[in-house]
C-alpha cells in the first residue's frame, strides 16, 4: 500500500508543468524537454496522483534502475498507470502473468506460430497492393499471440476478428498512448472496456469448450489446467482473463517496435539491401535501433517505503506517495554524439558499440536493464527479425509516404505513428 505522501528533501525545482492525464499537453517530448532545460536534470512535477520526481543526469539515471523493488515499485507504479484503462477485475487472481511466459520451450513454440501467422497474413495481402506499415504488424502480432496462448482456433476466422476488435478496444497502451482520453474512460466507468473484456471472454470460452474438457499440451492448455479446481463460468471466466492479460501485456509494443523496423528499413534502402543480402546479424542490430529511436517509454517507480536518491548532486529523500521517473526518448537520443540519427551498425551484438562512451550506460535503453530488463527481449527480438526477413524475402516494399513521425501526445511504450504509413508491396518472383 503506498504511503502518505510527504516532501522531499531537499526540494528540487518544481516545472510548471502538467502530465497529459491531468491536462492537454501536445507534445510531451518536447515538454519535458524544455522542463529538464529550464530546471536540469532533476526536477518535480506535481500531478493529481502525487509528485513525479524525473532524473535524467547519469548518477540519477543510475540510481533509478537500482532502486529496489519492494521500495520504490516498477509493478505498482505500472499497474496504477494501466487502471486507468483497464477495469481492475482484470488483474483480480490471475493465475499466468505475461513474465511466465518466455522460457526457451514455450518461444519455439510462439515462433512456430508465428511462421503460420505471417502465411496467413501473407495470403491475405495477396501478390499486390498498398497496406498500412502498422496496421499490418498488429493484426501479425495479434494473430501470433491468439494462436500460442488462446488456441489455434482464436487466430482465424470470424473468432480472430471478433478477438481482434475487443482486444483492440480494450487495450491497456491507450493509458499512455491517448493519455488524454482517460478522463473520458473514468467518466462512463470503464463501459466500453468492460464490454470488451466480455465479448473477448466469450470468444475464448468458445476455444476452450471446443477442447471437450481435454486441455491439451499447448500453452491455453496449461492456463486451463491452472483453473481446473475452479468449476462452472467462474473457471471459465479464469481461463479467459489469464489469456486476455497475457495478450495484453505481450503485444501491447511488440506490434509498434516492428512497425517502426520497416519503416526505418523503408527509409534506408541502403540498409534495406544488405538485409536482403542476408549480412549476419544485421537484422538483430535494425531491430535494437528501431527500437532505441522508436521508445516514448515514460519509466516509473511507486515509493512504498522512503528511499534515498542520489542524482550526482545531492541525496534526496523521497517519502511514500512520490512516483520516481526518467523518460526515454530524451535520454536515448541525447547522450552521445548521433543518438538522434538512425544507425544500426551503433550495435555489437546487444550493446553499443560506444558504451563506454556513455556516462552511465543505463542511459541509452531498448528492452530495460538489470532486473527490470524485459524477459520478452529474446523472443521479442527473434520475432521481429523474423517476420522482417519473410516480409523483405516476399515482397518488393516502396513507402508511400515521405516520413514517419511518433504521436506527440504518447508518454509510454513504443511510439505510434502520428499519421498512417503506407506502402506498396508486390510479391518478388519465386
């Protein structure tokens, strides 16, 4: 439970300046930005939730990801910024979270779903035509993720649709992809998305009944075996919000962070065809790099007990109540020299080539780091570079559009596209 809220000490300058829950910000990059320009590298916002204290110097930064868990909480803090979309019955006894998911066993198995996947979706583009960068890489990870935790049966046909359009209308992103709709989501008390959870409970419910009480040995298999001491809907309904929490969690920035692959790609032909000339780990370094550009990652820690911050300068105590916060997209393109341009070959493996250039290496992130680090970063990786290689291997891609810019109100996760990105595809002679 979090704490009265008290002060810090000793003070840092306070920005006058809003979050985008509590009022418009229209660009809230560049707010921050001009915040941290005005008040260094460590300052307060007040918010309608409690102080938000931000680091961005390198001493700061690193104390940020020390912190430990149990004072000052990544889950917490996570769980209360998706309240704000999600209706809290979702998360009430789960029995699977999403960091269960991703051992070796069971990501042979998500990307053996995914191969069907980019078939399906394959066909369904047929040998031509013009389709949305991120509209495309939804439906594919949305289409991969039913298939390896709600059954084959929930990746095609009207059930895949239906899925479709009640996981998009519930997903939790909209917390910090549209943060200004929120107001309007507390205001009819969640209807939209609690009639969403229902429409997407029945659909998996289907899948399940269709077992015949035989589980199986896939991974809805073992979440259904999970509940098999719970009888009637209650069991059922188990099943269903295990399943939606796993899809929602999973694909919420997978889907954005290979948009942004291809259109990088797209805007460097130059890169485009060495990918296509098969260079050696090539594609695992676009994948990090379009990742590193495309992070609106506002990175948030709940303090549950009083903790100690040292940002370089001075030690501050931080009470109870205090959310601690860095903000991605201004430390990953400002802590070295070229961090705002695209460059793949920046990577060794999945480090930079200059991180010892770096005042803190937590500076510069992808996928988090230390105990934080995303448990999904090999499969995410492996599912990215994939799809990317079928997908250049198939088609000859032109963009039809001229640039590709992030939605400025977003604060969190991946970037989506401030305007749709098309492209032309025809299909490449066998």
């Amino acid at each position: 439970m979090v704490g009265e809220a008290g002060s810090i000490t000793p003070a840092p300058p306070r920005a006058d300046l809003a979050l985008p829950w509590d009022e418009p910000v229209p660009d809230v990059v560049a707010a921050l930005a001009t915040a941290r320009h005005e008040h260094g590298d460590t300052f307060v916002v007040g918010t309608t939730g409690g102080d938000h204290l931000f680091l961005f110097s390198p001493a700061g930064v690193r104390a940020f990801y020390a912190l430990p868990e149990a004072a000052a909480s990544k889950g917490v803090a996570d769980w209360q910024m998706l309240l704000r979309k999600l209706p809290a019955e979702l998360f009430d006894g789960r029995r699977t979270l999403p960091h269960d998911l991703f051992g070796r066993d069971e990501v042979v198995t998500y990307l053996a779903a995914l191969d069907q996947a980019v078939e399906d979706e394959f066909a369904a583009l047929g040998a031509e035509g013009e389709v949305d960068v991120f509209a495309l890489t939804r439906r594919l990870g949305h289409r991969m993720g039913l298939a390896s935790w709600a059954g084959p049966a929930s990746a095609r046909g009207d059930r895949f649709t239906g899925l479709v359009d009640a996981l998009d209308a519930l997903d939790g992103a909209d917390a910090f992809v549209h943060p200004g709709d929120m107001a309007a989501v507390a205001a009819d008390g969640q209807a939209r998305e609690r009639a969403a959870m229902a429409a997407a409970e029945a659909l998996i419910t289907e899948t399940v009944a269709e077992r015949d009480g035989v589980p199986g040995d896939d991974l809805l298999g073992r979440i259904i075996e999970r509940w098999a001491d719970v009888p009637g809907t209650a069991g059922a309904r188990g099943v269903a919000r295990d399943v939606i929490l796993v899809h929602l969690g999973s694909m919420s920035n997978l889907f954005a962070a290979l948009g942004w692959m291809i259109v990088h790609l797209l805007l460097h032909p130059e890169v485009a065809a060495r990918v296509r000339s098969g260079e050696d780990g090539l594609l695992e370094r676009c994948a990090l790099e379009s990742t590193r550009l495309g992070q609106r990652s506002i990175m948030l820690r709940a303090v549950l007990r009083e903790v100690e911050v040292d940002d370089g300068t001075a030690v501050y105590r931080v009470p109870p109540g205090t959310v601690v916060a860095t903000f991605l997209p201004l430390t990953n393109t400002t802590s070295a020299p070229g961090l705002e341009a695209y460059d793949p070959d920046r990577w060794a493996r999945r480090r930079l080539r200059d991180e010892a250039d770096l005042a803190a290496r937590e500076l510069v992130t992808t996928f988090g780091h230390g105990k934080h680090t995303c448990p999904a970063m090999p499969f995410s990786l492996a599912a990215m570079t994939r799809s990317v290689d079928r997908l250049f291997a198939t088609y000859d891609l032109a963009p039809a559009f001229a640039d590709a810019r992030p939605l400025p109100g977003q604060i969190g996760g991946v970037a989506r596209t401030a305007a749709p990105c098309p492209v032309r595809y025809r299909r490449r002679p066998a």
